[in-house]
C-alpha cells in the first residue's frame, strides 16, 4: 500500500499534468501575442507584487511580447502628505503644481528602479531563476499639458499625445519587457504627470496589442463577461471610484484592442488563471461575445467527440463515431466557449410528421449549472419552429427529470413516426418524451 505522502505526490502530479494539457492551447495561443499589463500603485505596494513579478517573467519566457505600465497614486500621496502638500484633484486627475512634480518624478523614479530590480532578480531555487530578464524603459510616450479646464490649471498634469510604437515594438522583437512609467515627456522637454489608465489604454490601441489588462481593485460587481454594449449600459450604475477602470476598457474596446481583462490584485494567480483557463479570474470585456451558439461545421467534430465521449462510457448518449457526426454535422448546433465546444445537440426532423427528433444533447460537466442545456434546448425548439415542426421528442434513459421539467411529456414508443419506431433499440431500453412546441 502507498504511503499518504506518496498519493499527495500522485495528486499533484495529476493535476499538473492537468492543468498543462488544459493550458497547452492559450500557451500554443499566445505565443508573441502583445499584451499591455498596467497594474496601480496599492498593486505594487501590496504584499503579492513579487509573485506577480514571478507571473511576469513566466509570461515573457513563454514568449508572450509584455509592456508593463505603472501607477503610483498611493506612493505620491504618502510623499505629499509628509512634506505637508495637500494633493488636489479635479475629476479624478491629480493637479500637479511645481511642488508636487518635485515629488512624482521622485517617486516614479525610485518605482520604476525598484521594479526593474525585481525583474532582475535570478537567484537559484527561486521561480525567477535563469529567467535573464531585460527590462528597457525610456522616452516612449510623447505628452501635452491638458491645460486649463472648468477654470483649474491642471499645471504639470497631461495626457497622452503619442505612443512611440517603433521603439517599443524594437524592444519586444528583441524579448525584452517595455516598462512604463505614468510619465510623458513634451517636444519641448517639459514632464509631465499622466494616468497610468490613460497610458495603458493609448499604447494597447497604438499597438494593436492582443490584450490590455488592468490588475486592481476588485470587480466582483461585474460580470465575468461583458460585450463592449453591456459594459456602455453597466458604467453609469457602478460607484464613482470604479468606473474609472471600465471606462478605459470601453474606450480601449471602441478603438480596437478586442480583449480587456480586470482583475483583481487580492486573488494570487489571478493573471495566470484569466490567460491560461477557459473561465479566467476576472472581468473580460470584449468586442465580441465570449460564448457564442451557432451552427456546427465539420471543425468542431473533434470538440463534439471530446464533449460526449465520457457521456457515451456511462451510458446516457448513444455511442457515435467520428465518421458518424462529420456525415450527421449539418444537424448539430454548438455552443463555444472560447474556441471550445462546451455544449452540442442536435435536430432531426421526420419525413412522415411534423416532428423532430432532439438528440444528443450534452453540456461539459464543468458548465452544467448555469442554465446552458435550457438556452441550447430553446435554440432547438427555435430551429424546429421555424421549419413547421409542432412537436419535439427525444429518447432517454439517464435524464427523465430534466426533460420533464423544461416541458416535456412521457410518451409512448407508438407515438413516435414509424421510420423512429422502426430503429428503436428495445435492449437499450430508452423512456419516450415529447413536447409540444408553442
């Protein structure tokens, strides 16, 4: 017998094993994909930003092209507060003054050392080992002063007037990691204070980038998907020191980076699990939907094997082979998640009836309490509708109470058209079910 220790190392290593395999294709996928990661200054003053350095340099070894973009509000206001400045802010931007500009560059300045010796960090037996990491930074972002507004001189404080997209793609061709400071620079060599938000959102957009992800406060509120219309619609609801974040998501979706993710800096991980897991760890809004029903194409036959197949070993669906649902295809309608298949069924209607035949309806274990077999069964009814179906049936021998709570009848084996009645098989012995369609 094994000792406990032995079958904790079994486990273990099962689930990374796991955990790689169902990894493998956003690793696969984000190979020199750019992702800009902009992440505030309680992220970086929290006790979790040297594990998010970790996830950092994991990122850029699987050769995913990073630019990191840095706030420092809390930082700034500390030194403030202890040489008696007293911060000023006019519709959440900071008012800098020639004071406080003494400061934030200061501040920025020792943040940005602070976080490049992090990123060098390559000590043996630590996760950042042999990682070499090289980290550039510079005059990268052109600024303007936003100048006078409702009557307040915002002094020292800009916005964004061009991101230098040439240098920062020469650094990410070479694999080095960009970082950002929340700082932009005039023609005239004046400095300026900036949004680490703003900064993000101008260089995700000015690079085409893949994603734009923003670690912070938590977004428990939100959803874990939004479309660029749900996230217009949810703003206005959501309290004032929050909507600053999903308004530059908004603003970065309309000007075509297809992907923001915000996550939340308290949960460990939280960047790894939302880039390398179907269900992610935090808020995605995107231009497109996430999850899709559609109809199926001979691509998604793998998918719909991998999705009955342990349905089939335990007896609930009919076995079907590949050569089988590539023929059947055309009847089948899918539900994505992501690029995977996590639902299917599929319809056949009888030539001597107004009815249709629901088959192999089957939803992944992991996404079976969320309503998904209920939206999947209303498209069907739908789709039969449409083509003059009155009637739906389907045969069963593992999910009778299901069917009969979204409407369905028991029925007798006579009841169904003949060519049905003709290949049923009496020895799996499947209970009858029907539903009249509305």
């Amino acid at each position: 017998m094994k000792s406990t220790d032995d079958s904790i190392l079994i486990t273990d290593n099962a689930t990374t094993t796991s955990w790689f395999r169902a990894a493998a294709p956003y690793i696969h996928a984000h190979r020199n994909a750019t992702f800009v990661v902009t992440f505030d200054g309680e992220t970086v003053a929290s006790p979790s930003f040297n594990a998010l350095i970790h996830d950092f340099a994991l990122l850029n070894s699987l050769g995913i092209r990073l630019v990191l973009v840095y706030g420092a509000r809390p930082q700034i206001e500390r030194q403030c507060k202890s040489h008696n400045i007293t911060p000023q802010y006019h519709q959440g931007l900071r008012i800098t003054d020639n004071d406080s500009l003494k400061i934030v560059k200061s501040v920025i300045g020792k943040l940005r050392l602070d976080i490049e010796a992090k990123l060098s960090f390559s000590l043996p037996h630590s996760p950042m080992a042999d990682a070499r990491i090289r980290c550039t930074s510079g005059n990268l972002v052109t600024a303007q002063p936003v100048g006078i507004k409702d009557g307040i001189d915002y002094g020292h404080t800009g916005e964004v007037r061009r991101i230098d997209t040439i240098g920062i793609n020469q650094q990410l061709i070479q694999d080095n990691i960009v970082l950002l400071p929340p700082l932009g620079y005039s023609p005239t060599g004046e400095i300026f204070n900036l949004s680490a938000e703003a900064i993000a959102t101008a260089t995700a957009t000015a690079l085409s980038a893949d994603k734009l992800i923003f670690i912070g406060h938590d977004h428990n509120e939100l959803p874990r998907e939004l479309t660029l219309e749900q996230a217009q619609d949810i703003l206005l609801e959501m309290p004032q020191p929050h909507q600053h974040t999903l308004s530059a998501a908004i603003k970065a979706c309309g000007a075509g980076v297809q992907r923001v993710h915000l996550l939340d800096r308290a949960v460990d991980g939280a960047l790894l699990q939302e880039l390398f897991s179907r269900d992610g760890a935090g808020t995605l809004v995107t231009t497109t939907p996430f999850e899709t029903t559609r109809p199926a194409t001979i691509e998604d036959v793998g998918g719909i094997l991998d999705l009955i197949q342990p349905l089939e070993s335990n007896g609930i669906l009919v076995k079907r082979s590949r050569e089988y649902l590539e023929m059947e295809i055309d009847h089948f309608t899918v539900m994505e998640r992501d690029g995977a298949v996590i639902a299917c069924a599929a319809l056949y209607p009888f030539a001597t009836k107004t009815m249709g035949e629901l088959a192999c309806l089957a939803v992944a274990i992991n996404y079976q309490d969320f309503g998904r077999g209920k939206q999947l069964l209303a498209v069907i009814e739908q789709q039969a509708a449409s083509i003059g179906l009155t009637d739906l049936c389907v045969l069963t021998t593992q999910t009778t109470h299901w069917f009969l709570e979204h409407g369905f009848k028991s029925s007798q084996i006579s009841d169904l058209p003949i060519e049905k009645q003709d290949l049923y098989n009496y020895q799996r012995n499947a209970k009858v079910f029907s539903k009249k369609l509305a």
